[in-house]
C-alpha cells in the first residue's frame, strides 16, 4: 500500500510517499480501505522529532481516518465488511489502510461523504473531551477558545453554541468573521486587540467558565486571569511554547485548575469509551445540521508536502483535509 513516510526528521522535505506493508487486523480489530484523512499540529510535530508515534517499521503520520471496512479479525463481528467507518488513531492514517479496534470506530454519519468524515474524528474529540469531560462545561457555560479559526478552534465554537453554552475566542484578522459566522459571541483580533480585556468586559469581570488553549507559553498567567471562580483551563497544544510562569497565588482565590491532555497517549480502553461516548453523545448533532466539518483546503496524498506547508503558515480556516484514494 502507499503512505506516507517520515524518512527523516526536519522539513516538509523529509515526507515522502513509499510502498510498504499493509497492516493485519489482529484479534478484535478492523482493517480498513482509508478514503479520506486529514492534517494536525501533531503531524508537524512529530516530522520535526518533537512528538514520537508508536513505534513501527515505517514511522506513518496522521490520528483520524475515514474509509471502508475491508477485513474483520477474529472476534470483531460489530463491523462487515463495506461498513463506513471513521476513528481517531495514534499514527499510521496516512496510508491506504489502517488497522483499529472494531469497539473505537465509529459509523459514518448518516449522509456525510467519507471526503468530510476523514477531517472529523480529532478535532471534534478533543474539543468535546476537553470542554465537556475535562472542563466541565454545560449549557449555560462560557467558555474562551483560543486559536479559534483552528480545526480544534471551529469544533469548539459549534459544541458549545449546539449545547447552549457561550464561547468567546481569539482569532487574527479576517478570520474572526468566520468565527463569529460559526458561533462566537464575540472574536478578539489578538494581534490589534487585548482579549483579556475583552474578556473581563463581555463578562462583567466574572470571567469564563473554561479556557480551552492550544497556545500555552505566555498565555498561562492570562488564561488564569480569565477564570471565573471554579473555572479550569484545558491545555491542549502548546503552539506559543511549552515553558511559562505565572501566579500560582491566583489560582487559589479561584479554585482553579489547570487541566493538560492528549488523546494520543491514552490506552485502549480509555479511547474505546471516548469513542463510544462520543458516537452516542455528539454524533447525532451532525445528523440533524447542528455541527459540520469545516473543511479549508484539500491535498491529495502525493502533495503532502505542500499541506504541512500550508498548515505552518497559518491561513487555515478550519482543517486541512487529506485525500488518500478514490472514494
């Protein structure tokens, strides 16, 4: 099968499509005919040797899929074969199979080309498990999303409009109008405005219930500042960098927390039940029209390269879609 193959660490130079191995579904698991995927800040990372994957012969990038199931291992009699399924993986999605466990897919939402289903798994689970299960978001809520023009920054802004809660984000330039047109009560052009400011005035200096933020460094000791009593920050990336230094004094009148995650290095067990609550949970939302995928630009598989370019310059507007072979 082709895939894509991380020969060195470095630039987008050192990706590079080769043939190798397809992978056998093990006891419990599906094979599966990937159709589409997508790009994320890990695949970037992991390129450049910041963000190892599992171990394997040949180092495949990429965390979501979506395709047809091809085989079946013994034991995995929830999937036949031709199902159209989608997950959230730890590497490898990058190719024309992938291998995962039948209880962590997901089906396809009713009516959603298999095109769209590949850029849905990650963001939208990690937006979901760090407002929701991490942050304890509700209707009701507030929350404040940085980077919200992002894949994570768009899920974000749809998940909490679809269960009543208000999100606020920060964004630059022109692309707060799409975040606005997504949702958000209110979207800071971070680079001519203080967001703290505008934070503390949306809310009557109460402060938002959750922080989600990908940024980290200096956006620490503000995030806190953010917080309403109770409040929790989630960090999810560390774009800006990972050392920082604050208040720790101010956490304390807050009762505050700070919340890091990944889904990556989770165990099988704990993927399963996300997965799976998350098919009953948020799934239904994209059946009825009240989230979608928001999908900037498509690759193909060969061009891969120019999708890590792109997404290190920062124009994107949502994800960055991967087309791995005819659907």
């Amino acid at each position: 099968m082709r895939a894509v193959v991380i020969e060195s660490y470095g630039g987008p130079e050192v990706l590079a499509i080769r043939e190798v191995p397809a992978p056998n579904p093990g006891p419990g698991e599906v094979l599966v005919d990937v159709v589409a995927s997508a790009l994320n800040r890990a695949d970037l990372l992991q390129r450049m040797g910041l963000y190892p994957g599992p171990e394997m012969e040949y180092e495949v990038p990429g965390l979501e899929f979506a395709g047809r199931v091809a085989a079946v291992g013994d034991g995995a009699d929830r999937w036949s074969v031709g199902d159209e399924v989608m997950a959230i993986t730890s590497g490898a999605a990058h190719a024309e199979q992938a291998v995962v466990h039948a209880e962590q897919a997901m089906a396809v939402p009713a009516g959603m080309p298999l095109a769209t289903a590949g850029a849905l798994p990650e963001v939208f689970i990690t937006a979901w498990d760090a407002l929701v299960l991490q942050g304890g978001l509700g209707p009701g809520g507030t929350a404040l999303v940085h980077a919200g023009a992002s894949g994570v920054g768009t899920a974000a802004i749809q998940l909490c409009r679809s269960m009543g809660a208000e999100v606020l984000v920060t964004a630059s330039g022109a692309k707060c109008a799409a975040c606005t047109d997504l949702g958000a009560a209110v979207a800071v052009d971070y680079t001519t405005d203080d967001w703290l400011t505008a934070v503390r005035g949306h809310t009557a200096g109460q402060g938002v219930d959750v922080v989600l933020d990908v940024v980290g460094g200096d956006y620490l000791d503000r995030n806190i500042d953010a917080l309403a009593v109770g409040g929790t920050i989630v960090q999810v990336g560390v774009m800006g960098g990972g050392r920082a230094t604050f208040g720790l004094g101010k956490l304390l009148p807050k009762r505050a927390k700070i919340v890091g995650t990944v889904l990556r290095g989770r165990s099988l067990e704990e993927k399963v039940a996300l997965s799976r609550a998350f098919a009953e949970q948020v799934l239904p939302r994209f059946e009825d029209g009240s989230l979608r995928v928001v999908v900037d630009r498509r690759f193909g598989l060969d061009d891969i390269a120019a999708a890590h370019g792109y997404m290190e310059g920062n124009a994107n507007v949502g994800k960055i879609a991967l087309d791995v072979q005819a659907g």
